[in-house]
C-alpha cells in the first residue's frame, strides 16, 4: 500500500510545482514590464513616430431609435490594436509564455470617442486606420450573429464603415482624420400600419359614405364629417409626438393624416353647398336655363342617374311667385267670419232659387218674376266664377312653387352625386400616391450613391 502511494504523491507535487512556477511566471513578467511604464505616455519610440490604431465595431443590439431626440441607442463593442513597444518580451525569459491579459488601466489607451466619432490626437501623433483580417480591410460594422439581438421596428440594410479626412481642419489638430461608422436602418411597417394607417384610411371612408344620405340631410352629413375630422385630428396629435420637431422633412404618415384632414374639410364645404342649393325656391332665386340645361339634362345623362326633371308651369300673370287678388276679394277676406258666413248663405239661396225656378220651367204670367230672380242672382254667380278663378290661380301657382322646388332638389341631388364622385376619387388616388410614395422610399441598393462597392464581407 505505501510503495502505491509513493508514485502518486510524487505526481502530485509535480503538478503543483508547475502551477505555482507558471503563476510566477506571469507575476514576474508583469512585474517587469510594468516597472518603468507610464500608461500617460504615447507608445512612441521617437516624436516623429506615429502610431497605428486600428478600429473595428462590433455591434451587439439595436435598442431603440428615439425619433423625436433624433437619438440612436445601441449597444457595441469597440475593438482597438496598436503596437506598443514597451510591452516587448522574449517568451524563452519567461518559460514560453506568449500571451498576458492584464487590466486596460494599465496600459495606453488611445483616447478614441464613440461620439461623432472624434480624437484627441492628430494624425502626427496616431493614425487611425480599418482592422484588417485576411488581408480584407473591415469596411463594416461587425455583427456577431450569435450576439446580435434582432429589433422589432427596425431592420438593418447597410452597415458602412469609412475611413475619411476633415480638409478643413489643419493634419496637426483633433479631428482631421474620422472613421465613420453607418448604420442605414429602415422601419418595419406592420405595426403602423395595423394601429394607425388602417385606423385612418377606415375612418376617413365613413367621410366619403356621407354622400349616400339625402341631398336634404345637410345636417348629417355635416355632422358625420365634423366627428371623423376629430377622429383625424387625434390621431395627427399622436404621431406629432413621436416624429422630430424640424422643417427640413416631413413624414410621410404626417403628409397623408393631413391629405384625410384636408379631404374631410372639403366634404364638409360639399355638404354645405349642397344643402344650400336643394333648400333654394322659387321666392328665392331663378333658375337660369343654362343651370337647368347641365345640371337637370346633360349630367344626369353622364352620371346616368334616373331623374324625371318636373315639367314647367306657365305663370298667367308672368310672374313667378305669388298671385293677385281682386279689391272685392281683398275686402271679403278682411270681413269678419260670420258675415262672410251670412253672405255666402244668402248667395247660395239666391242661386238656388233661381236655379229651381229654370228646373221647374217658366210658369205661365211668371215670366218676370223669373228674369227678375235671375237679375237678382247675377251678382251671386259672378262672384261664384270669381271664387272659382282665383282657386284655380292660386292651384297653378302652388304647382308652379312645387315645381321650382323639385327642381332645385333635383340640382341638389346631381351636385351631390358629381362631388361623390370626385371626393372618391380624390380620396383614392391620394391614398394610392402616397402608399406609392412609401413603397418606392427604401433605402438604395448601395449604402453610397455613385460607389458601387458594397462595403459587405465578401463571399467565400
């Protein structure tokens, strides 16, 4: 038993042996490169040395844009090289070890900012450059795929990196050289467009259902219009808070909320005039013939609407409203209701008698008597054909009133009809336009206009 456990217990001490050795390997190595090292200092042997830092970003996660900041939240990994010359060692001084991780305090770090991409150095200090691999500049910003978070609302098309010189700003100051990093992101629609295109488009066709109501029902209508208008409005306030308060563009959400603002405005004036002109009469205004040639003639015709324009009445007096009433009649009409009463008894006996006396024939020696009742009954039958007369005008003119009525609302209808029809097709060659506005907006095939490089990793 005791010469099995001899061997391993040798082993044993062995191992521990060279863990501790490897340990104060490292310990020693750091100890002497950090000795005399000033992490403050420029890894520079000479001052006219220039120093080489090569970037590369790897992004991790697209967090959000906040559109209305005008503010990218993301999240990256910013990989820095350079050679510094007071971190050289032979890895036979230090048992074969290549390779030390130490804290990034410790040593120099180039004083590179993610924010605009800016430096405190210039170019005669350090020279910012791509990281190569492979012999392939990374013109790009990295994607890790087993990292990278994919975002909701927005998807990545092109991911440019460049390396670029401010001609402005003097080769001995900060900021002559920048590498820009590009994120060219667009917006994925299905959300907008379930929760606010949808919404509006519906709500902006209830507007135009207003015309299938009466020509009549001004009210209504006005009142339809009134409510999708406010419908309309809130919906602007909402995505007036999202959108950037600037001038230099507008959204295209924001241009078709105003185009509904704008059409519901217009079938709301549509309405108004409409009620205006079937309410018109005869009292009111004429009707010229030009008016009822297009309007009760060749647009119904057009339109192919049924319409039976209403034939019409000649005015005996020539005038077009009202009617003229005799001084008699004028007097009867003020008499009071009993009197006029008593007269008309007296007139009917008065006719009726003689109309007796001319049933029964003329009795012998009574002639005179019979020419004296009808004599008599004279002023009585003439009044009754008077009574008839003025009947029959004021029947022809309530037909003549009728019929410049029926033919204002009959206008009103075609008027209606014609703005239907351009309120329609407004509404759809707007809404289409715009959705054609929207689709042909992507982000270009190449990341820069006019550079046909792709400033992708290339295939294998």
């Amino acid at each position: 038993m005791h010469g099995g456990w001899g061997p391993l217990f040798l082993l044993l001490l062995l191992a521990i042996c060279l863990g501790a050795w490897g340990r104060n390997q490292e310990e020693r190595l750091l100890t002497d490169l950090m000795h005399s090292y000033d992490p403050h200092l420029r890894p520079a042997e000479r001052d006219s040395d220039v120093v080489n830092v090569s970037l590369k970003l790897t992004l991790t996660n697209l967090i959000s844009l906040n559109e209305r900041e005008e503010a990218l939240t993301t999240n990256v990994w910013i990989e820095m090289q350079w050679c510094d010359y007071r971190l050289r060692w032979d890895p036979r001084d230090y048992g074969g070890l290549w390779v030390l991780r130490v804290p990034s305090t410790m040593v120099w770090r180039p004083d590179v900012v993610l924010g605009n991409n800016s430096q405190t150095y210039s170019t005669s200090e350090i020279n910012l450059q791509l990281s190569q691999e492979d012999g392939q500049t990374i013109e790009w910003i990295f994607i890790d795929p087993e990292a990278f978070t994919e975002n909701g609302e927005w998807a990545i098309r092109h991911r440019p990196a460049k390396m670029l010189l401010d001609a402005v700003v003097p080769a001995e100051e900060a900021g002559h050289q920048k590498v820009i990093f590009y994120l060219l992101i667009q917006r994925k629609p299905l959300f907008y467009i379930i929760n606010i295109i949808a919404p509006c488009v519906l709500i902006s066709s209830v507007a135009i259902l207003i015309y299938f109501l009466p020509a009549k029902a001004g009210g209504q209508k006005c009142t339809v219009a009134i409510n999708v208008l406010l419908a309309q409005t809130v919906f602007l306030f909402l995505v007036a808070k999202k959108v950037p308060e600037t001038s230099q563009a507008v959204p295209l959400i924001s241009k078709y909320l105003t185009f509904l603002l704008t059409v519901t405005i217009l079938i709301v004036v549509n309405a108004v005039v409409v009620l205006n002109v079937s309410l018109r009469s005869p009292h009111t205004h004429s009707m010229a013939r030009r008016v009822r040639k297009v309007f009760l003639r060749l647009l119904p015709q057009l339109l192919r609407m049924h319409i039976c324009p209403p034939t019409p009445v000649a005015v005996q007096d020539g005038t077009s409203s009202g009617w003229s009433i005799s001084g008699g009649e004028e007097a009867a009409l003020c008499l009071p209701r009993s009197e006029l009463l008593f007269r008309q008894w007296q007139r009917n006996g008065l006719v009726r008698a003689a109309l007796e006396k001319l049933e029964k024939g003329p009795e012998p020696g009574h002639s005179q008597d019979l020419c004296g009742s009808l004599k008599q009954a004279a002023p009585a039958i003439q009044a009754c054909v008077e009574a008839c007369n003025f009947i029959a005008r004021a029947r022809h003119q309530q037909s003549h009133f009728d019929s410049g009525n029926e033919e204002w609302f009959l206008v009103g209808r075609v008027l209606d009809r014609v703005c239907f029809l351009v309120m329609l097709s407004l509404f759809v060659c707007g809404t289409a336009g715009i959705f054609l506005l929207a689709h042909y907006n992507r982000v270009p095939a190449l990341p820069f206009p006019g550079d046909p490089r792709p400033y992708l990793p290339s295939p294998d």
